[in-house]
C-alpha cells in the first residue's frame, strides 16, 4: 500500500503526511538503533595457511581482510561468499592492515624492516594490484595506515632516533612523502607502535587524526593531528608502557570526539593490566576507563556504530570483550583467538584472526 497521491492534498495535509512519513522511517527520537545484546561469533572464512590481521568492513555486505603468505580476501554479500587471492609478488610478507572505500578500491601494508614493508592498491576488486610504496630504509618498520579519502592518506612507522617516520600520500597513493620530523612530538627510546590490527592510527574526515605509542618503557601516548597531519601534539594516557611489549595497541573513534585507547602487555597472557582509556574531546584528554576481561593485551577494537549507548567491542588472543557504557564495564564474549575487529552497526561486525574470519551474531533489541 503507497502514500496518498500528493497532488490532491491541500499544503497543510501534505506537511503532516511529510512528517509521518519522516516518522516512520526514523522514529519519534531519531535513527533506529540497534543495541548489541548476547552477542556470539559465526566463523564464515576458514583458511589454515594464514593468520588475517588487516580488516576493514566498508559496509554492511563489503569487507575486505588480508594477511600472511600475502593473502586477501573479500566478501561483496555480507560473507555468505568469499572471493581469496594473493598480490602477485607479495606471497612471502605479511598484511597487517586494510584499508578500502568500496567493493573495487583497497590498500594493504605489509609489514618488516626495510622493503618487506610496502604498500599496494587495487582498483579492481583484487583482480590486479600496483606497489605504490616500498620502503628503502632499513631503520623503518610500518606498523599501519589510514586514509581520510582516496586522495588522502598517512601511514605510521616506528621510531628511529627520537623521531617518528610518518608517510602521507595526497593524490591516492601515487607519491608518498615523509611528514617533517619537527611537526611530530619526539620518541622516547624504544617508542613505536604494535602491527597487532592496522589500528595504531586512525583518521577521520576533516583531517582529524591519531596514532598510539608502545615499548618505550616510560609512558604511553596519543599523538593528534587536525589538519592532515600538518602539525600534531601528544597527550600521555594512564595505560603504560613498561616494557617493549606493552602499551597501547589499537585505537578506535566513535565521532570526533569521543574514543577509546586499548592495550596492555602481551607477553604476558595470564596477567591482568589496566588497559583501557578513553577521550570524550578529541584525544585532547585520556582517563582510565574500566578494566576489560581480556588477559594481556587488547589486539583490536571498534565502536559499534548506531548503537542506542556507547558500544565497544575488543579483541585478543585471549577472547572477545564487549562494552555498552564506553569501556566502564565490559562482558565477555568468548576466548576465540581474533586479532582484529570492525563494525559497521550492530547486525554487521566482524572479526579476524589466525586462520578464520567470523561474523557477528546478535541478540538484538531494536529501539
């Protein structure tokens, strides 16, 4: 049954059917939302030769994931089907970052000193793949990148001498150019980030940025920019780095200003550490948020979007946590072994770890 035909009601009866056509789509308060409720793993990919640490959901049917032995994979149908391949010339290093704007265009990282760390682009779905970067400098290791639009992206190295390597590209990864090293807060010693999820940088539109630190043994960071990386400053967060293997692993972003920081130690799987953080301005400030169930360290997270409450979901080695209060307090999912996560609401999140990817299963409550 359609609408009545507009053309035979007067101007007052076409405005209130206007409003209850709104009305009906999105509710007396807005968008439908959709709460994550009971949540559990479905495994759709299975593949025991390689260990998927890139992933990034475009949308709700279009994910892409990569990983070792040069490994890719796609779904254009929300995972019932899954098309894999591998970047020809690219089968002996490892992926650890997706980044994609559609179900055609896609960059991955690989990650190792020197030129295992490359960078490559399809624009075909996969079908064929250009190297738009390799790293010549052996001090550098590229742990992950971003993109604020097909135009515009940055990548994120460790540090070598007191100072960051920060790569940005301006017209869709044709050249890639160095960051001025004076824009950037100095390192401590030992400082980079952890190639765990493709997470330690994060942008949004506008140029809003941030990368996380690690493994300096002294504090942790989150490093900011706003204006594509142009200039940055750094604000320490209460998650600390201890070691070389701990601090800060994945960062995620709900809107401008509200994110999470998560981390921990991951050489230590039996241990408890505090490893949450979050900003409610932009990264401006970090407060300590509540403690996940995760033992070691938090590999990967992402807000839930379109959720009726701040909804969180982190993974590691060790299980899958989730949160409906912004990190104050978190459940646990399962202990399955996943490394990275992405969501694109509440009915279309997925994760991805040694040998599988899964797909999220939800006891929802719609609002």
């Amino acid at each position: 049954m359609g609408y009545p035909d507009m053309g035979r009601l007067t101007a007052p009866a076409i405005f209130l059917t206007l409003l209850l056509v709104a009305g009906s789509c999105t509710g007396d308060s807005g968008p439908l939302s959709i709460a994550l409720e009971n949540p559990s793993w479905e495994i759709q990919y299975t593949d025991t030769t390689a260990s998927f640490i890139g992933l990034h959901a475009v949308d709700a049917n279009t994910v892409w994931a990569a990983g070792s032995n040069g490994k890719f994979v796609r779904t254009t149908d929300s995972g019932r089907t899954w098309t894999a391949g591998v970047v020809p010339g690219a089968d002996s290093v490892e992926f650890r970052d997706v980044h994609a704007f559609d179900d055609m265009t896609a960059f991955l990282l690989s990650v190792g000193n020197g030129p295992s760390s490359r960078f490559c682009r399809t624009r075909d779905g996969g079908e064929t793949w250009t190297m738009i970067f390799q790293n010549q400098d052996s001090n550098s290791f590229f742990d992950c990148f971003s993109f604020w639009d097909e135009d515009r992206g940055i990548a994120f190295s460790d540090s070598y001498e007191g100072e960051f390597r920060l790569m940005r590209t301006m017209n869709g990864g044709d050249t890639w150019s160095r960051i001025p090293p004076q824009a950037v807060p100095d390192a401590h010693e030992g400082d980079g980030a952890f190639a765990s999820s493709g997470t330690c940088i994060v942008t949004r539109a506008g140029g809003l940025g941030w990368f996380s630190t690690g493994g300096s043994a002294i504090d942790t960071r989150v490093i900011r920019t706003t204006d594509y990386g142009e200039t940055w400053e750094e604000v320490v967060t209460p998650i600390q780095s201890t070691s070389s293997t701990s601090g800060i692993f994945t960062l995620s972003f709900l809107d401008d200003d509200l994110g999470i920081a998560m981390g921990g130690e991951y050489a230590s799987t039996d241990t408890l550490v505090l490893n949450t953080a979050i900003t409610r301005d932009g990264g401006a400030s970090w407060s300590a948020g509540g403690q996940s169930n995760l033992k070691g360290s938090i590999y990967g997270s992402s807000y839930v979007p379109g959720t009726p409450t701040p909804t969180v979901v982190a993974v590691a080695p060790t299980g899958t946590d989730f949160s409906t209060d912004n990190g104050a307090t978190w459940t646990q999912i399962d202990a399955s072994n996943y490394w990275s996560v992405s969501f694109v609401n509440a009915d279309a999140g997925w994760a991805a770890g040694p040998g599988a990817i899964a797909k999220i299963r939800n006891g929802r409550t719609r609002e």
